[in-house]
C-alpha cells in the first residue's frame, strides 16, 4: 500500500520528469551559422529553410535606381502661412494712410500688389534659386487646415524680388526724390516655408513603398538546396535572412534565455494540471496507475507533435489534437478531457506563429470531440467525430482567415489537405485506445459494450449451465443500468458487472435456489457448510474472470457486490441450532470488500432486491415498495455503503427506479371468465403477448 506522501512523491517526480522531457522537445532559436557562399557559385551548405517568414528585397543596383527616381521625382512640402500677408497688407496699408503726400492710386496699387504677392507666396532666396533653376516647378502646399495641395512654383518670389517690384511701382508713380518712399522691406518676409520633417516623413514612405519587397519567403519553405548556384534573387534573399537572424540574436545581448522562458510556461500550465487533479479530481489524483499514464501521455503526445513541428512548422494541422479529449473521456470524463486538451494546445501553441488562431480552432475542435463522443460504443462514432472535426477546422480556418486579411484570396487552400490527413488518422483512434487499454489495464465503453453481448463464452456458460442465474443477472443488469443513468453513474460498466457477477455459480449450480427444481442439496448440510459454498461463488467468480481476462472493474464488481454482508438465511438457521449460544458471524459473512464505486453500491442493491423481490409470494406494488425499502436499508444501516460515494438521494432515486422496473417484471395479470377460455386458447403467441 502506497502512502499519501509517497504517492505525492512520486506523482510530483513525473510531473517534473515531464516539465523537462516537454522543455527539451521545443525548438529553440539557435544562433546564426556561419554560411559560406558568392553570388553565382553553388551553395555547398546544407539546405537552408527559413524559420519565419523573410521578405524578398531588391538589389542593391534596384533599390539605388528606385531611389534617385524618387528624389527626383519627389515633391516637397512647404507650409504656408495665409494669416501673414493679411496682417502685412494691413500694416502697409495703416501706413500709407497716413501719407497724404502720395497719390490714392499709388497707395491703392502697393497694398494691391503685397497683397498679391502673399498670395502667390513668398519664399527664401535659396527656395528662390532653385525656381529659378528649374530644379524646383511644384510644391505641396500644406496650409493652415493641413491640407497639401499641389502648385506650380512658377509664381513664387523671393523677399528681394517682391521689393523690387514694389518700388518699381513706387518710382514709376511718384516724379519728385523730395517725397520719403515707405519702408517696403519692413512688410516683407517669406511666408512659404519648406516642412523639413513632414517632408523626410513623406520622402520616406514614399521610398518605403517603392522599395518594398518583391514577394515573400514562408516559414518553413526551402531558401535554397544544396548545390543550386546563387542567383542575384537567392543571395538577397539569404542576406536578409543573415540580417534578420543577426537582429534576433543582438535583442539578447548574446545570451539566450529562451530556454528558461519555455520551462517557465511548461511548468506553469503543468503545474496547473496538477493543481486541477488534486483539487477538482481527487479520486482519479489518488490513483496512481491513472496518474501516471495521465501525466506519460500528455508528456508523450506533446513531445511528439514538438518533434514532428521540427520538420516543418505547418505539420502541426496534421496532427489530430482531438485524439486528446477524445482517449481521456472514453477512460475518465469530458472536463478532465477537455482541461488536459487545453493544457496541451497551450503548450504546442509556443511554436506556432498565429498562436491566438491555432489555440481557437484547436478548441473549437476539442469541444466538438467531447460532445459528439460522450460514450464510444461504436466505431461509425469516431468517423462521424472525424467528418464533423473536418468541418469545424475548414469553417473556422477559413473565418479566421477572413477576420485576418478580409480577402478569400489570401486563404491557404493547402491547409484543408493537412486537415483530411488530420481527421484521417483521427478515425483511426481505436487502435490508439486498444494499446492504452492493454498497458494501463484501463476499460474502454467499447469493451463493456463486447462484454455484454450475450454469446460472450463465459456468458454462455452461465445460460448452459445457471439458466436461472442467467434469467437474474440478465434483470440485475436491466434494472441495475437504469438506475445508473438515473444518478449519473456509468450504466454500461454496471450492465457489464451485472452481467458476470455471478459467474462464479457455473460451478455449483445446484445450489443456488434459482437453479433448483425441487431438489435443495442444503438440506442434507449444516447451515456453516451451506454458507461457505453460497460465499465461495465469489471467489469462484474471480477465477473465472481472470482465467477470461475479465477487466479488473468488472473483478472488481464481482469482489464488491455482497460486500462484507451475511448470508443470513444461514446464520438464522445456525442462531436457530445454538439458541443459547452466540453464534460468530465471520463463517457467514462474504470476504468483501464493501463497495467502493457507486456502480458497485447499484449493483449491489439491484442484485439483493431482484432475488427477494422474486421470492415474494405475492407480487403487488406494496409488497415490492416494502420489500425494497427493507432491502436497500438494511444494506445501508449495516454499513456496506459508507465506503462507496453515493448519497442518500441517489440511494432514493436508486429505490425508486428498482420498484418501477421490479413492477412492471412481476405485474399481476388479470382473471378472465371462463366463457372466455377457448377465445383465449384460439389467439396467437404475438396476440398474448399484448394481453396484460
């Protein structure tokens, strides 16, 4: 026997054993190599395979001619200032206001022509050089409302020129050198000024766009081969991988701690798990055989997919990550299945690049497992699992796809292959549940289901040689599983052990009241020999099922179903002889153990009720209530359920299922008169069998 800190012992050393043998099957970023190679040469290094996605630049020769096309090409922005030549035209004009020595038409003219000149703008003498030179015809104009129109930069002046042409209008009007011409220059500044950085901003993304890569190389798709000769296109391609690798790698000061980070996520999300089995699962935690495959195939399944995603990063939709949730509820139940399925698509979910896509559709899939799969009884369920998980992933691949680019033509079409391959090997699960159930000693629904088919050699046996027995188990297992779907217990595992419980009479037939036809062999015995024979067919059961290779659940049904209770038709006859004498009840009592499941508190409580409810000599509602209730109470005041985690509603619920059922086997026909006899007699077998 395993002590509670031994078992936490050693669950806490798998669970470690895990951590490292997961951490260890990541990819890790390695270092760049050194490559070797010259345009134009072979490529005599292995084959090199980009781990993400590269883009494919230009030549230097390319991108130098892109370049100068677009400086040439390429129109600045200037800001211009509207609200400065409204404000100088009306300090210009406040001025000549007050010279009454010039002409109206004069003054008139000026404040005509500075305002013209603001409006065609004013620029900087070197802004002004370069008109003039050609070198400058447009410009984007970017206003006080940030709007860049674009203008000929024909009309422009310079501060200088714009002075010129105002006192060239000066001197024409005025004759005389004794009148004071106004201060012009005072009124006049450049309010077109270039925007250096709105400029660079544009010039850049304008040389972004025209330098932008050609095309892409994927994640996973072959740079180059071994000795294909290096192409211009091949060599730039292979520099920016360099590039990128070398940026990768100077992020981490040389040091690489993504090993660390891994063992970081691993060990959380697997300490999670373990934190999930002891809390919310502690019967299956206590287990340790269930534990330990638990933890082996989480550690083994994940490590698998990390060292199939090594070959290729897209593998990983080949994978049939369904298989997870679908192998933990065919062994345990669906929120055990689907937390140890999250917990995995958490941790295969650090090598994918679209992590927040991968981890939807893999959910997605894992629900549609558990719900279309509740009991695997036959193998049409899996490829129906499998058709509607092939739904689920192209559905929601293709929505996603949709979400993230918003065009159909960026969907990858090769994807839905790896999905059939996926769904393919799905179908196949059986064979995975098969090898599971043989090195774990696990049952499967599939197998409870073969083990209740009747013609089953050991089944057979039973009706060649036990034909009452057979009669009973067979409405044990009818009332037994009804009321294990009543409280939520596993009916198929109860219909199963019902089967065989008492397999163990094939031996002594004959002494077993069922199988008697008027003879009783107990007559000529005392009641402790009687006894022993009666309890030995418990022990003769579990022969036969380990020489059938029964599951060890259905040898545990047939260890568990009397319990450590009495026979006591025996020990009352034994009080009877001794009447002075206290008889001890350990020749008379079963070896046990008590029940320790709720399917083996059913079976125990169906077997007891359907032999004494049989052994009724009236069969009415009451006497079937009654005889139920005495039953099942007795049971539970003698303590042969405190061991089993049922409770007292389930147990009612139990009672009530069994009296339904148990009426209806034995309800009381109806007394027909005579004149009704040769009617009767004249009808057919399938007319009868309608009548009540």
């Amino acid at each position: 026997m395993i002590t509670p800190k031994r078992h936490n012992a050693i669950v806490l050393l798998l669970l470690l054993a895990g951590i490292i043998v997961i951490s260890l099957a990541l990819p890790r970023r390695d270092m760049i190599q050194q490559l070797n190679y010259s345009e134009g040469k072979p490529w005599l290094n292995p084959m090199l395979t980009a781990p993400f996605d590269i883009p494919i630049e230009r030549d230097e020769a390319s991108r130098q001619r892109i370049t100068d096309s677009v400086n040439a090409h390429f129109v600045k922005i200037y800001r211009k200032d509207l609200t400065m030549g409204i404000k100088q035209t009306q300090a210009l004009t406040n001025e000549l206001n007050t010279r009454y020595d010039l002409p109206l038409a004069l003054r008139q003219k000026l404040v005509n022509t500075l305002s013209q000149l603001y409006d065609q703008g004013l620029v900087g003498n070197d802004i002004a050089d370069d008109i003039e030179a050609g070198k400058i015809t447009q410009m984007r104009i970017l206003g006080n409302n940030n709007v860049a129109q674009v203008v000929s930069a024909e009309g422009m002046r310079s501060v200088r020129k714009a002075y010129e042409q105002l006192d060239s209008i000066y001197d024409a009007a005025v004759t005389t050198s004794a009148i004071a011409q106004p201060a012009f220059n005072k009124y006049l500044t450049d309010n077109v000024k270039i925007d250096a950085p709105e400029t660079d901003k544009l010039l850049k993304d304008a040389l972004n766009t025209a330098l932008a890569p050609t095309g892409i190389v994927q994640t996973g798709e072959a740079i180059i081969f071994t000795g294909n000769i290096v192409t211009p296109q091949k060599f730039v391609i292979i520099q920016s991988y360099e590039r990128m690798m070398h940026e990768k790698n100077s992020r981490i000061k040389g040091r690489d701690f993504s090993l660390v980070g891994q063992i970081t996520i691993v060990a959380i999300l697997m300490v999670v798990f373990f934190a999930f089995m002891r809390l919310m699962r502690r019967r299956i935690y206590r287990n340790l055989r269930r534990m330990t495959f638990l933890i082996v195939f989480i550690t083994v399944f994940t490590a698998a997919v990390l060292l199939i995603t090594s070959f290729r990063l897209n593998y990983i939709y080949i994978v049939p990550f369904a298989l997870v949730p679908i192998i933990i509820t065919t062994f345990f139940d669906s929120r055990t299945a689907f937390f140890i399925h999250m917990v995995v698509v958490l941790i295969c979910s650090l090598v994918v690049r679209d992590q927040a896509e991968f981890i939807i559709m893999q959910f997605l899939a894992g629900d549609i497992a558990i719900v279309s799969i509740q009991e695997l009884t036959k193998r049409s369920q899996l490829v129906r699992c499998a058709a509607l998980i092939f739904l689920t992933y192209c559905v929601s691949f293709v929505a996603l796809t949709l979400v993230r680019e918003g065009t159909f033509d960026s969907i990858g079409w090769h994807f839905f292959v790896y999905f059939a391959i996926n769904c393919v090997v799905l179908s196949f699960a059986y064979v995975l549940i098969f090898i599971v159930e043989k090195l774990f000693g696990f049952t499967s629904t599939v197998t409870l289901v073969e083990l209740s088919d009747i013609n089953n050699p050991t089944l057979r046996a039973l009706s060649e040689n036990c034909p009452g027995t057979f009669q009973h188990v067979l409405q044990v297992a009818n009332i037994a599983s009804e009321a294990a779907v009543k409280i939520g217990a596993n009916a198929q595992l109860v219909r199963a052990g019902a089967l065989y419980h008492d397999i163990g009479k094939i031996d002594n037939p004959a002494f077993f009241t069922e199988n008697q036809s008027g003879v009783n062999p107990h007559d000529s015995l005392a009641p402790e020999q009687s006894a022993r024979i009666v309890i030995q067919h418990v022990s003769d059961g579990l022969k036969r099922a380990e020489k059938a290779r029964l599951p060890q659940v259905i040898r545990d049904l047939i260890a568990q179903h009397h319990g450590k209770g009495i026979t006591r038709f025996f020990y009352a006859q034994a009080c009877k002889a001794h009447p002075d004498e206290t008889v001890d009840k350990a020749p008379y009592s079963y070896p046990g153990p008590n029940p320790q499941t709720r399917e083996a508190a059913i079976l125990m409580m169906a077997d007891a009720c359907e032999a004494a409810v049989k052994s009724l000599p009236e069969h009415t509602e009451k006497t079937i209530k009654a005889m139920v209730e005495k039953i099942i109470d007795g049971q539970v005041s003698e303590g042969l359920m405190r061991e089993a985690p049922i409770s007292f509603k389930e147990v009612e619920q139990v009672k009530q299922v069994f009296i339904g059922r148990l009426k209806s086997f034995y309800h009381t026909r109806i007394s027909y008169p005579d004149d009704m006899q040769p009617l009767l007699s004249a009808t057919t077998g399938s007319e009868n069998a309608k009548l009540p």
